[in-house]
C-alpha cells in the first residue's frame, strides 16, 4: 500500500461544502479521522493523524519566541480542523477553509506527498502553469 499522497483529482463540492474525498486518497489515511487547515498558497491542506503529528514536530522546532516560529502556529493551528469521514468518505469543508481557498462546486484535490491538497480549479490550472514554467 502507499504511504504517500499521489496524484490529481477533480471531484465536485457537493452541496453544504460536503466533499467526498477520492479513493486513492482515503487509503493513505488509513483512519476516518483528518486534519484540515490552511495552505501558503489559497489551498487546503489535509493530513492523516500521524501526518500532522509530524508537521507540528516540525513546527514546534521553530522557537516561539522568533517570528517565524509565531507565524507558523498562527498559520497552522488557527484555522485547523479535525474532521471525520462517513463510510463513503464523505466529509465537510469548514466554511472558514472554504472561504479562504475560494472553494465552489469545481475543485481539484492533489497528492502533495505527505499531505493532499484541496483547491479552487481556477487557482490549481494557474498554480500548474506557473509550475510547468519554473521546470521548463
């Protein structure tokens, strides 16, 4: 089985913000359990328990008293979410997480490795092209 986030999805935002997370994603999670928070770049960024167990290690390297270690909680931990997935894998987007990755119903859901992110389709295809131009 993989233990990685692999690859690009589009499923659609159902009504009340409700996304049915894709298979191939579920089975990395391995738990009806997820973390949801903000990205840096107007995404969501979804973990498996232990995924974000080792994320806020990290964070935590940073010293609080240094500004960057301040930013990182505040980005982190503010708008963090857990939320569980029914049978079908179905979950709700947080309105707040909703409203900051400008989620509608068109929206690609990406592998990013140790994580998955959720975007607004407009944003993923332009996030794609500038990547394709930085490894051309």
């Amino acid at each position: 089985m993989n233990k990685y986030f692999l690859g690009t999805y589009e499923p659609k935002l159902l009504a009340g913000g409700q996304l049915a997370l894709p298979a191939k994603i579920r089975r990395v999670l391995n738990d009806d359990n997820l973390i949801l928070s903000t990205g840096f770049d107007k995404c969501i960024f979804g973990f498996s328990p232990e995924g974000w167990e080792k994320i806020i290690q990290a964070g935590f390297d940073r010293p609080v008293f240094t500004a960057d270690g301040r930013i990182i909680r505040r980005q982190i931990f503010s708008a963090a979410e857990e939320v569980e997935m029914d049978p079908q894998g179905r979950f709700s987007v947080p309105a707040n997480l909703r409203e900051f990755a400008d989620l509608s119903q068109d929206i690609v859901v990406i592998g990013a490795g140790d994580h998955f992110e959720i975007w607004n389709k407009a944003n993923w295809t332009q996030m794609r092209d500038k990547l394709k131009e930085t490894v051309s």
